[in-house]
C-alpha cells in the first residue's frame, strides 16, 4: 500500500475516533446536564407542594445511573399532609428508568416505615423487599405495580386502646388509569392477624380484591388528593378470602358511600363448603355456634347443598334480603 493512502486510512481512523470521543463527551455532558435539571425540578416540585399542605422530603437527593440510565437515590423519605393529618417516614430510596424510556420507572423502598395519622392511628411496618414499577403517561402515571415480600405490620389505635399485627408472606397491588376511573386490584397470600382482640386460631387466609373507583383515575398521580370514601361509588370484581382446603368467600356487586359513610349497594355474596368454614369459625370464637347454625341453615337452603349463591341488597348499611327482609346491618365508615 502506498504511503499516501496509508495516511489516507490512518486520517479516517482518527476522525473517526474523534467523533466518537467528541459523541461520548456530549452524551456525557447531556446525561449530567439532566441529572442536575432532574433534581432541580424534584426538589421544586417537592417544595412546591407545602402550598397544599403537603411536605416531602427526600434526604439526601441525587440521580445516579450513568450511563445509560438515570435514577433518583435518597437515604430517607418523609410526607406530612397537614390538611389530612397524615404523616409518614420510610428508610432509602432508589430508583431507576432506561435513558431511552425515562417513562418506564422502577424502583424500591427500603424499611421501615411508620405512619401516623391525626385520629390516633400508628402504623408501623418492616418488610424484606419492597419493589414497584409505574409507567407515566405525559405528566401524570398511567398504572404503577407494587410488589412486598414478607410485610410486618403493628397497628395501635390510642382512641381505642387497641393494637394489632398483620403479617403476610406476599403482597401484590396494580394500580391503572381507565378513562376518569380507576382500577385497582391487590392480592395478601398468607395473611395472619393478632392482638388481644383478634381470635386466635383461624389459618392464614389469602385475600384478593379488585375494584374500579368511578372519577378516581387522579388518585393514582396524586392529582386527586381526596382519598377518603365518602361519597365514592364504584365496583366491586372479586373481594374475596381463602382459607385454604376449598373454604372460600367471595363478594362483587356495585356499590357507593354516602357522605355521612353509609354504604348502598346491590351484592352477590358466593360461599363454598359451609360446613367448613362453620366448624373453622366455631374453633376460634366460642358461643358463636348458634347464629352459625342458623346463617349455614339459611345459606344452605339458599344455594343448596355445601355451597351457597345470594344476592341482597345494602340501603343506608341495612343488609336486605329479597329487598326487604333486614338480616343485618354495617356501621358508618
């Protein structure tokens, strides 16, 4: 090969890595810039939310990542919601999205966490692994995944004096904007509850629930800040409890809650091997007996057999069945 096109070659070669270099820089730069306008931008919104009464923090911010993804890391996160009176505090966060689909956004939470609210309700919480994922769909969050490995909770209530504790092996909530609605399923394998109170004795139960909230997509992004139930309305999918061996409970229907907590709704309430879950209820909560025998008698006549079908009727918390025949009724939320 002649010299001139070996310097020819050569001259090619070194633009070429010139380009590169000059690429990684600008990508490097660009990655940092964004990083830097990143946390500008949390630590504003954050800031910006004490005008509703919320304050957040998220100790020790930065965005980490490089290169080719960008995600925020605090070493502790704190809200308090003045105008609810709620406030809650959590161990480090960390989090992360694909430079190429910075929408896509996963992330974990370190324990634990201790909520507080101004009714006098402390919940306090420590888990193996807390790990979510959300999509965001232009300023707001389409649907978010949330996945918890072996959650333990301690619940005191100082109006009542009471304490409980929850414990469960596995829990799974889905979140997803529908139009103005919101769908939200969460599924508890193994779940246990104690305390003083509590009957002791009945197996750890799995309970699954899904439900649409009607005009609740906001709350999802936190655009809709009113997150009691007075005055919501929706459906009920699938509410249900499993006890294992077959024993399962299961409710759906549509229903909605008055401003002052009453519950209306219409239901069909589906129960399989009666005879089980009555000797189950009778192990852990002595005298119960004959209202057993006589809510297993009705519902046996009713569906047939070891397994009962209702359907019945809730207006203003009164359960009716046939539309007006009173069998009970649920207490204000």
């Amino acid at each position: 090969m002649a010299a001139s096109s070996r310097r020819s070659v050569s001259g090619r070669i070194w633009a070429l890595a010139t380009v590169i270099i000059l690429l990684i820089g600008v990508y490097t730069g660009g990655w940092f810039y964004a990083a830097s306008l990143l946390k500008d931008r949390t630590l504003t919104l954050l800031g910006s939310q004490e005008k509703a009464g919320v304050i957040a923090e998220c100790t020790d911010a930065e965005y980490r990542g490089y290169p080719f993804r960008i995600g925020l890391f605090c070493s502790r996160v704190s809200v308090e919601d003045r105008n609810n009176g709620v406030s809650a505090t959590f161990g480090g966060l960390r989090s992360a999205a694909q430079v190429y689909d910075p929408k896509h956004v996963v992330w974990e939470l370190d324990g634990p966490s201790e909520i507080r609210t101004g009714h006098g309700l402390s919940i306090s919480s420590q888990w193996e692994s807390l790990q979510s994922s959300l999509t965001a769909k232009g300023r707001g969050v389409e649907r978010s995944s949330t996945a918890i490995a072996a959650l333990k909770s301690a619940i005191v209530s100082s109006a009542s004096g009471q304490t409980f504790n929850l414990a469960a092996a596995n829990t799974e909530m889905h979140l997803r904007q529908n139009g103005a609605d919101l769908d939200a399923a969460m599924t508890v394998t193994n779940a246990s509850v104690t305390g003083e109170s509590v009957p002791q004795g009945l197996p750890a139960l799995t309970t699954s629930a899904d439900v649409t909230l009607a005009g609740k997509a906001g709350l999802i992004d936190g655009s809709d800040r009113n997150v009691s139930l007075y005055g919501a309305e929706g459906t009920i999918r699938n509410l249900s409890a499993d006890l294992g061996d077959g024993r399962i409970i299961s409710l759906s229907g549509p229903f909605s809650v008055t401003a002052d907590g009453r519950i209306n709704g219409k239901m069909k309430l589906r129960v399989e091997k009666l005879e089980a879950w009555k000797q189950s209820l009778e192990t852990v909560v002595p005298g119960i007996g004959p209202m057993l025998n006589n809510a297993t008698n009705m519902l046996s006549a009713l569906g047939g057999g070891d397994r009962a079908s209702i359907d019945f009727t809730i207006r203003n918390g009164k359960i009716l069945v046939g539309g007006f025949i009173q069998v009970g009724e649920i207490p204000p939320i």
